[in-house]
C-alpha cells in the first residue's frame, strides 16, 4: 500500500520530485477519532443566503466539497462563494483554520463523507456550511496527509459499514467518533506523504488540461479543415492548397460488404463502439456476445473497412462510423453496415467521419425508427451522403495532421492512467 512506503522511491519519469527519499521505520500511531481531533462549528445556511460576488465571510458548503474542491482547497484561489450581508464578528466561535478537515455529511451515494483540507485562509474569513463536519487536528499533521488519508479507501472503507440512511447516506460526528485513525509518528514523514500526494494531484489535474485542450483543439479542427454545407473550400487548409474540392456520394467511392463467414474461417467478433472504435468484442464486453454457431451468417470485416453502428449515443447523436485499424480481420453482426472505400485516402476518409459534418445527412434521411436507442435509415438513402474530397495529397495532410493529434491525446490518456 502507498501510504506503507518505506524504502527510497525515484518518481522523476511521472514528473514528481523525490519526496520518498529519506528512510522510516517507525510504527504508526493508531488513534480514536475523538482523540485526535476537536470539533469546529459550522452554520446551516442554505444556498440562497451566499452570493458569488461580496462579503465579509466565505462559507464551504458541503455540495462543493462532494463535487468541486479535491482533497485539498486553496481558500486564496477556490471559488468559495461568500455569505451575504455578513461580518465576521458574527462567526467568531466558527472561522476556520488552515489544517482543518471538512467532511461532507450528506450524499446520495457513497461519496458522503468526502474530505477537504483547507489551506490558504488570510484575507476574508472562511467557515463550514450547511452538511460539513468541521475537524480540527489537536496534532500537528502537516499539509495534505490528512486530506489523503481520509479520502483513502483505508479510512472511507471503514465509513461505508457506517454510514446511515436509504435515499440519502450521512454521517455524523457519532459516527465519525467510533473510527480510528493511523498515521506516522514522525512529522517529517506526514509532511512528505501529503506534498507525494498533492504533486500526484497537481500532475494529474495538468494533464487533464492538457488532455481537454487538445480535446477542444481537435473540435475545433474538425469544423474548420472540412467546407461548411453548401462550400468547397475549408476555411483552414495547408500551404500550396487552394482548388475547390469535389463533392462526391458514398456511393462512388465505396461498396457495400456482403461477404460472409460462410466456412467459419474467422472466428474473432467484432464491435463498433463510439468511445473506443471498432475493438474485439471479448475486449469491449468482457466475454464473447455472438454465439459461435452463428458466426457463418455475420459478415467478414478486413483491415481498412468501415462500420457504420445504427445504435446511438452521447458519443454519437446519430450512429458511429468507425474504420477497422485491427490490422487484422474479424466478423460482425448483419446489423451493422460495412462498406469498402476505394479511390479515397482511406484514413482522411475516418477523419471526416469522426467529425459531425455528416450528421446533418443523417438527421435529414433518417429517424430513431422503433427503438430509441438506434437510429433507422435505409441503405439505399445512407450511400446517398455527400463526402466532400479535395485531391489525394491533400486528404493524406489533413488525414496525417489530424492523426497526429489524436496521438498526442492518447499520450496524454496513457500520461494520466499510468500515474
């Protein structure tokens, strides 16, 4: 377990400076709840006695702790919003101090109980609000490993047992009363636990920028380098670039696939999902959905073909159209319609289909049919869509451009799950 470490650990490839360095090998203190900490006041104010904007006194209410602040809460950057026509003197006995744990009393699921560390109050006064228990620590903890610790499954684990409540789960300082609490007796090693766990915080959070940007950068991309309806130029294009583009039907530059597994000599069912693209369905689902005795009747999908999946989603508001990047051949359901493109840049063509410039084609030539969670449209209206088709050295710079930075956010997807 992390919180255990005990040997020297190099982290410098996450980014993180060695806060592991020194060697400990003392106990750890075990210690009822109460013993460890005093209570502080909070108030019940409700939501419509804060404003955003002025005031003499910020109030924590427990909806931002559950959903808003991490472990820790900066009270010089945080949007705590203030309590309207108020003065500090009339919070003398509730004001916080740095250190102090705020639990989130309430939820209505088993994120109650949630914790916020408070740091940074000078300036305007900051107090618990409506559904916080506020905690003070009698010992000196040093920043951020209380506020690990009790959000780790080590100390929440032992809240869920506890917890009360149908509808919505609480807490309260009875309950909080029965726990105990485990941490180093050595400052030096409390401080180092809770600035590893913070940097880990703060390198997780750039990435997660990172990542939304590039997200953003992306939707931004895929408006600009395909013409509007109605054009035949992108307002974006690359250098030596300047002719109108064609404007051709999926028709002339695909077939339909009709091939089928008939002698069973493909066994490896596929899927075509929105998030995640065309993936083994054993991947996808964990376990196999198709019944092997069935496999003859689906269709044979190679490297390079597309999938159009009429089941809709958040992800894709009429139906995904994925390409196979396998690089292997596998089988799927007859209800998915699988063509072959040919006379195009194949990947410029699943660039352009990750965009939704072509959903406008499908809300116009289709419907949600029977069932709400797919989307109808018939084969002959679907070749129909309009696919618009600059020359072959421009579709492969769009395509290798915009696979790049599809890379780059898988890098940073891989970043933020190998922390």
């Amino acid at each position: 377990m992390i919180l255990g470490i005990q040997r020297s650990v190099s982290i410098d490839q996450a980014g993180l400076r060695d806060v592991t360095t020194p060697f400990f090998s003392h106990a750890w203190e075990q210690r009822k709840f109460n013993d460890l900490f005093n209570p502080v006041r909070n108030n019940s104010l409700s939501r419509a006695m804060l404003n955003n904007f002025s005031g003499d006194v910020r109030s924590i209410h427990y909806g931002n702790v559950l959903i808003r602040y991490g472990a820790i809460t900066d009270c010089r950057d945080a949007t705590i919003p203030f309590i309207s026509r108020s003065q500090s003197s009339d919070f003398s006995e509730e004001l916080l101090n740095d250190g102090d744990v705020l639990f989130a009393d309430a939820a209505e699921d088993q994120t109650v109980g949630k914790v916020t560390e408070v740091e940074g109050i000078s300036g305007t006064p900051v107090v618990a609000g409506l559904h916080i228990l506020a905690c003070r620590p009698k010992v000196t903890m040093g920043l951020g490993y209380l506020a690990y610790y009790l959000n780790s499954p080590a100390f929440h684990g032992s809240l869920l047992p506890l917890m009360q409540g149908t509808k919505v789960l609480s807490i309260s300082r009875s309950i909080l009363a029965e726990t105990r609490v485990y941490y180093p007796v050595q400052l030096r090693e409390r401080q180092l636990l809770g600035t590893f766990f913070k940097q880990l915080d703060d390198l997780i959070t750039l990435h997660q920028r990172k990542l939304s940007h590039l997200r953003e950068l992306k939707r931004g991309l895929l408006q600009k380098m395909f013409p509007k309806s109605g054009e035949d130029r992108p307002e974006v294009r690359f250098p030596g670039f300047a002719d109108a583009w064609e404007q051709r039907k999926l028709t002339d530059i695909s077939e339909k696939v009709t091939e089928k597994n008939s002698d069973n000599e493909f066994s490896e069912t596929l899927t075509n999902s929105a998030e995640y693209g065309i993936i083994s369905q054993r991947d996808f689902f964990d376990k196999d959905i198709s019944n092997e005795k069935n496999l003859n009747t689906y269709y044979v999908v190679r490297d390079g073909d597309f999938v159009y999946n009429p089941r809709i989603s958040n992800f894709a508001p009429v139906g995904p159209i994925k390409r196979n990047t396998l690089g292997r051949t596998g089988v799927m359901s007859p209800l998915y319609y699988i063509f072959r493109a040919h006379n195009v840049d194949g990947m410029y063509l699943e660039k352009y289909f990750s965009s939704t410039k072509w959903h406008r084609f499908m809300e116009l030539n289709g419907d949600t049919g029977a069932r709400a969670d797919r989307f109808a449209i018939k084969d002959k209206d679907f070749v129909q869509m309009p696919i618009p088709l600059p020359n072959l050295e421009e579709q492969s710079k769009i395509a290798r451009f915009l696979e790049n930075v599809d890379n780059l956010i898988a890098l940073h997807q891989r970043k933020q799950l190998n922390i």
